[in-house]
C-alpha cells in the first residue's frame, strides 16, 4: 500500500535503545522496563503501572485479582474486539454482552443497568478507538450496584475525560501496545490501577506467584502464577516513542481535524461523536459510510490502506453460541457501526499530499455509491 493504515514511529534513536539492551545482554525484564514502566506511571499520574506482554494476559489478569471467576457475570459492549470476551470466559465467567450508542460507540449506559444480576461483580467497557468514556455516569452504575469497573482500554493510551487521562479512573485499566496503536512496544500491554492490593497481587501473578523481594534468594511464592513480564528490549521502543508522546497526539489529533473539517460537510458521511468533557486521542480516526467494505476495497487498488471498526460479537459463533456468553437486547448500535465504521489511515510523517488523496478518493467513492 502506498498509503498505509498506521507506520509505527521507529526513529534512529529508539533503534539505538534497543541496540543498547542487545549488547548489555540483559534481554527480559529489568531495568528498562522498570523505567517504562515509571515514565508511563508519571505520564499518567497513576499510582501504579505494570508492564505486561499483551493487553490481553493484562485483561486476564485484572479479572484474577479481582476474584473473578465461574458463576460470576462482567457486563461488556457488543462492538469490541473479541478478547474482551474471551478473557471473560478465560477465567470461569460469564460474558454478559450490551448493545452500545452508535453515535460514540461506546457502551450504552441504560443497557448496562438492564443487564445485571446478582450474579455481576463488574463492568468491563471499553474506550474504543481512544473515545474515552463517561465515568460521570458509569460511577454512578458502580456505586449503586457495588460493582468494579475494568476498562478496556487498548486503544486510549493519551485521552481524557474531565481533563483525567484514561487510566486513571477505573478499578483497574489496560493498554495494548500492539503495532497499530501509536505507542507500541511490538507486542505488549500496560495495566494501570491507583489500588495498593490489586497492583501487589498482579505484580505478583505475572511472576509466576512470587512475592517480590529486593533478593531473589528471601522470595517465596505465595500463589500460582504465571510468566506475563514484558522484556526490556520491548520496554526500549516504549520508552523511546513515550519522548514523543505529546508531539504524536497533537499530530494525530490535527489529522483527525483535517478529515473531519472535509468529512462533516458530505451529506452521505457521518462523523463520530466524542463524549462532553472527553478528549479523544484519536488511536483509530473513523467515519460511518454505506456500502463500507466495497469502499474498503476500491481504497485498496488505488493502494490506500483502510479498515473495518472492530467487531459485532453477536454475529460470531464463538459468542453466540456459547453457554457462558449471554447477549441482551437487540444490538441495533452495535450492527450499524459494524456494518457502517470505517477507519482511515493515519501516521505521524502522513503528508498533506496523501491526506488530500485520501479525502479525494473517500469522497468520490461515497457520492458514487450513493449515486
């Protein structure tokens, strides 16, 4: 594609980072990742950061310490990717599966008080695409039903509301630092939570159930455990994006800007709403078209790399015919934004020049699908 969907930022002095780790011959976890894990901790003003090799043995994770297991329920959107549910199942639960608002895309609030039971310990929404979400109303939810709230926060990583970044409100956060998303480590994952107990316990589980110790030889393992470190080499293309994290989101967030200043005034396009009071970090920039995967397609041989949203859960039979999944209410927001989402390419040297041609060729395709 000569206009791909995301480059990641590899400059000449993160390659020199990881060079660094390489020659020391200290790959795993140490140091390094100890300082990734400080710089995120101080970005976010959260108490505590673990560094993880994936947004999913993270989410997996923040459901263990929190005792999650069979016969409990953890409320999640529909529209999401499918490891939202999975980890649900992963660990005994039951996936209670709710439709979302179609403008935002983010979990709709009353479908989620229609959805508990005594049986739901806690509600994992998600901020798609770096929406962040309405903690105003889902506090409210919290408090009323005693439940924990796990954000799925894989794509959110520098968005805000009420001028909080996200990371920094729920029980329990998690981050993907998967190659599409701005910052990435390659493969890897950030948990984040202002819970003295909670961070203990999964610092602890994804070292195999040690209790941490300054010397290795007084550790005792005080439960099971398993191995979910992120090594240093990974931490080291972290750290060196994390120099530039400011300087990324202002340039995505101006990218988002152009599209959308264009976008908003085609009848046939619609533009996504960001929360009141919510900054949007823009991980995933996208528009609701019709005919969406014959435009998808026509992008790709013109070489413009587009995509899909995410997924409808309800219509995989991995969740819909799955005794420990239960899907409640219609879907209807969830289908149109899976049917009509579209995500659009953006990247931190992305020239005006190829801007424009996505915006000219979008443009063309939706006036002659209409047509």
């Amino acid at each position: 594609m000569k206009i791909p969907l995301i480059k990641p930022y590899i400059n000449e002095n993160i390659k020199e980072e990881v060079l660094k780790v390489l020659e020391s011959g200290y790959l795993t976890e140490g140091t390094v990742t100890k300082k990734f894990e400080s710089t995120i901790q101080k970005y976010l003003e959260v108490k505590h950061v673990l560094a993880v090799c994936n947004c999913t043995v993270g989410l997996e994770t923040a459901l263990r310490s929190l005792n999650i297991t069979s016969g409990d329920e953890i409320i999640i959107p529909d529209y999401t990717y499918p490891a939202t549910a999975s980890v649900v199942n992963i660990v005994g639960a039951t996936a209670v599966i709710v439709d979302i608002d179609p403008q935002t895309m983010l979990i709709d609030k009353s479908a989620i008080e229609n959805a508990i039971t005594p049986r739901t310990k806690a509600i994992m929404p998600v901020s798609i695409f770096g929406n962040p979400l309405d903690y105003n109303s889902l506090n409210v939810i919290k408090n009323r039903y005693n439940l924990h709230i796990i954000e799925d926060a894989a794509c959110s990583l520098g968005s805000e509301y009420n001028s909080v970044k996200t990371g920094n409100q729920a029980d329990i956060s998690v981050f993907s630092l998967h190659p599409r998303k701005f910052i990435t480590t390659g493969e890897g994952g950030l948990i984040t939570t202002n819970n003295d107990q909670l961070a203990q316990w999964m610092q602890s589980y994804k070292h195999f159930g040690m209790d941490i110790q300054e010397l290795r030889s007084t550790a005792t393992f005080e439960h099971i455990g398993t191995n979910y470190k992120m090594s240093n080499i990974q931490a080291a293309v972290g750290l060196g994006q994390m120099i530039h994290v400011n300087e990324l989101l202002v340039r995505r967030r101006k990218l988002a800007a152009q599209y959308y200043d264009v976008f908003k005034k085609v009848d046939t396009i619609g533009i996504p709403k960001t929360l009141t009071n919510g900054r949007h970090s823009f991980q995933s920039c996208c528009i609701f078209v019709q005919n969406r995967n014959q435009i998808i397609l026509k992008l790709a041989e013109k070489g413009i790399e587009t995509q899909i949203g995410t997924y409808a859960l309800h219509m995989h039979k991995a969740f819909y015919d799955n005794p420990r999944c239960r899907i409640v209410g219609d879907m209807d927001g969830s289908k149109y934004a899976y049917e009509h989402c579209l995500t659009l390419p953006m990247y931190h040297d992305m020239t005006e020049n190829e801007q424009a041609e996505v915006i000219k060729e979008i443009k063309k395709l939706c006036v002659e699908y209409v047509e």
